[in-house]
C-alpha cells in the first residue's frame, strides 16, 4: 500500500484589491538572485483568492493552493497574518 502524500502549497502576501465579489488580489513577492551579476533583486506576482474570511486592502493573508475556482482562481486564503492599519 502507498500512501500518497501530498503537501499543500502555501504562499505569503500583501491583498494589493478586494474590488470583486469573495475574491481578492494578493502581491507575493520574493528575492531570486540575477543569473549573471549575482544581486538579489525582487520579483512578484499577482494571484486571485477566494476570500470567505473578509481579508481587506492592505492585510497580509497565507493563501493555499486548490482546485481551480474560475478561469484566473485557484488558491483560496487560509489565514490572515495581520490586518492593515487603518
């Protein structure tokens, strides 16, 4: 028997929009180093989350990989780290 396990991909970000209907925008960003000069430069992304906890513009959310939700949707977010201050 094999057990298949299968760890659930979780990310870190700042909710940069929450314009849509449970759907949020989150900002990962991360450090990767240039292939040629070796300088740590900044690189970030945008991903769409279901948001059923009430995250907010400028909370810091841990979003986890799922199912696809929509055509862009497919994490949805677990937590929220911090809340903005307002």
């Amino acid at each position: 028997m094999s057990e298949n396990k299968t760890t659930i991909r979780t990310l870190e970000g700042r909710v940069v929009s929450n314009k849509m209907d449970k759907t949020v925008t989150v900002l990962v960003e991360r450090q990767v180093q240039h292939a040629l000069l070796g300088k740590i430069i900044r690189r970030s992304t945008k991903l769409h989350a279901q948001n059923d906890l009430g995250a907010n513009e400028g909370d810091v959310v841990r979003i986890a990989e799922c199912r696809p939700l929509s055509k862009t949707k497919h994490h949805r977010v677990v937590e929220i780290i911090t809340r903005a201050s307002v």
